[in-house]
C-alpha cells in the first residue's frame, strides 16, 4: 500500500513538472516531453480510466527506467473527460489533427531512428492507429479494440463516446468506425513491428483481436504474440506492464 501511494505522489509531482499544452488551429492537447541523450522515442497513448475519473497518463512508472525520449500525450476528452480515442467531436477529428501535428512536430525536430508507439485497451488503438499512419518502427499494445463502432454501440457506458465522437449513435456512424483502423492497416506498405499482448479467454480476443491479426498478417505487420489466459478485460492492466519492458529491452 505504501509503495503504490510512493508511486503515485512520484508520478503526479512528474506530470506537474513536465505537462505541457500543445496548440494548434485553436485547439489544445495535453502532452509530456521527455528528452533524454537517445536517437529512439517512445510514445504511449491512454487506456479509459477507471469509473468516475478523469482520462490519465499511463505506464509513467513503466518506464521510468528506459533510456529513451518519452512522448506522453493525454486523451481527457470527450464526455466527463474519459477519452475519445484521440480522434474528435461530432465528426470533425480537431484532436487526430491535434495529435499528428505533435507528432509531427516532435519527429521533425529531433530526428528518431525507432519509434515506438505503446498502449493498451483505448491506449493500444490509438497506438496502432497513429503507429501505423505516421510510420512508427514498432508498435506495442495489449487488448486492443478493433471494431470501434461496434464496440462503443455495444457498451451502454460508452454510448455516448460514440455519440461524442460521431454526434450520433446510427448504424453508419457504427460501420464508418468499424472500418477506420482497418483501412489505415490496409494501405500500409511498409515493414512494421507489432508486440501484440492479449488472452484467447476474454472477449476482446474473439471481437477484435482475432480479425486484426488477420488484417496484420496481409499487410506487411510482422506480429509477435504475448498469450495469456485472463478472462477479464480489465486484468491487461497486471500483465502488460511487463511485457512493455520486455518488448522494449528486444527493440531498443
């Protein structure tokens, strides 16, 4: 118990320290830099919170250890600030522009050799979504959505995140996001690294996972599996620290 409030005193006086605001064409998005002496930068999106909490930084203590340039950009949109998968409002995708902008411009200055793009659940759509679209090296992610529309239309508690993101809950709203990540993956035409984390045993695997290791593996993903054998969605949390670490001591 003392060891997680150390923890969490450490990681809010880091985040004080070191969040910043980045704008553009009118908007803002939160976001923490982390420069280190290394050509190798590692960006890590955000998985939904917990239950009447606001959207937070993940894996901060992950890797605090790993020698490497950290890019922690934060999803506190949407409705009570919960997320909205870094993409926008009412079909207009402000926060994807805000997020490629950063990208962008953090790439330009420093000149990466690898890029990791890191998250779990929410966090790892977003890192293959954005990994994928802006040429990441390598991506690592656990539990991944696939099917977006689906799986908002299908979860009352995320009603209305869809409704957020596309201002309404239609069936073409629901199609429109199921086929978003896939054909991004689809006009992929270059080589890259996917550290997948998931367990056959908890429903993502069956929803999602199963038909974007097939979509992957047909577009020039090279994927390596982490199998575990949970059963709640909410346990990548226990497993997916460690295999972050052990992924990126192979990368970098």
């Amino acid at each position: 118990m003392l060891e997680k409030i150390y923890r969490y005193i450490i990681s809010r006086w880091y985040i004080f320290r070191n969040e910043k605001k980045y704008k553009y064409n009118g908007k803002t998005i939160k976001y923490i830099f982390d420069k280190q002496d290394s050509n190798d930068l590692i960006v890590v999106f955000n998985a939904f919170p917990g239950a009447n909490r606001k959207g937070r930084y993940n894996y901060i203590w992950t890797l605090k250890d790993i020698h490497a340039n950290k890019l922690f950009i934060l999803d506190d949109f949407g409705p009570n600030q919960r997320g909205s998968y870094y993409l926008g409002e009412n079909r207009n995708f402000y926060i994807e522009k805000l997020v490629m902008h950063l990208l962008e411009k953090i790439q330009a200055q420093f000149k990466f050799k690898k890029k990791v793009f890191i998250g779990s659940s929410k966090g790892g759509y977003a890192a293959l979504y954005f990994g994928i679209k802006t040429y990441a090296s390598h991506i690592i992610c656990g539990a991944p959505q696939f099917y977006l529309g689906d799986y908002l239309a299908n979860n009352t508690n995320h009603m209305d995140i869809l409704n957020y993101i596309m201002g309404d809950c239609s069936e073409e709203s629901v199609v429109y996001l199921n086929a978003l990540l896939k054909n991004i993956i689809k006009k992929n035409n270059r080589k890259v690294f996917l550290y997948l984390h998931y367990s056959k045993l908890e429903h993502t695997y069956k929803e999602h996972i199963h038909d974007l290791i097939e979509i992957c593996e047909g577009n020039n993903v090279n994927i390596y599996h982490d199998v575990k054998d949970y059963k709640n969605h909410s346990d990548v949390s226990k497993y997916f620290p460690k295999y972050i670490k052990e992924s990126l001591n192979q990368i970098l």
